[in-house]
C-alpha cells in the first residue's frame, strides 16, 4: 500500500476548498438573481394594486355620471330601458357599498 504524503493531504483539501468554493461562488449569484426578481415582482404587484384601486374609483365615477345621465332622460321622459339600466345601476352601487 502507498503511503500518504502531508502534501498529498493539502493538495486535496486545497481542491475541495476550491471546488466548495466555486459552488458557493454560483450560490451566491444564483440567490441575487432571486432576489432581484422577488424585488421585481413586489414592486409590480404594488404597482398593480395602486393601479387597480385607481381603476375602481374611475369606474364608480364613470357609473356614477352614467346615471345621473340615465335620470336626466328618465326626467325628460324616457321609460323602459332607461328604468331598466337606473335600477340595475343603483342596484349594483348597493351591492358593491356592502362589500
């Protein structure tokens, strides 16, 4: 059997030191990259959600004005239809007020 020289052993923990090295070394990078994109994605997902509760109070603006319209026709004498959409409309504000 050979014998082991001290410079056997430090050659090969000099080599598993580099190749742990090398390993963590892609880690790293690997983990930033994650990171990166988590922070990405939070900050769109933020920015969606503004531009969602902008996009709602818009649209109850909008709804609101459509049927201040719809009362003004139903006042100058317009029946049917109009009724129609002004009780579907306020009947819609309810449900969304309760939520």
């Amino acid at each position: 059997m050979e014998k082991i020289t001290l410079a056997q052993i430090g050659s090969a923990i000099a080599l598993i030191s580099l190749i742990g090295t090398f390993f963590l070394a892609i880690l790293k990078w690997y983990k930033t990259k994650i990171v990166d994109k988590l922070d990405n994605f939070n900050t769109r997902i933020t920015k969606l959600e503004i531009d969602s509760k902008t996009n709602k109070e818009e649209n109850t603006i909008l709804l609101k004005g459509q049927l201040a319209c719809l009362k003004g026709l139903k006042e100058q004498g317009c029946n049917g239809p109009v009724t129609e959409s002004i009780s579907e409309i306020e009947n819609y504000l309810l449900k969304q007020a309760h939520r």
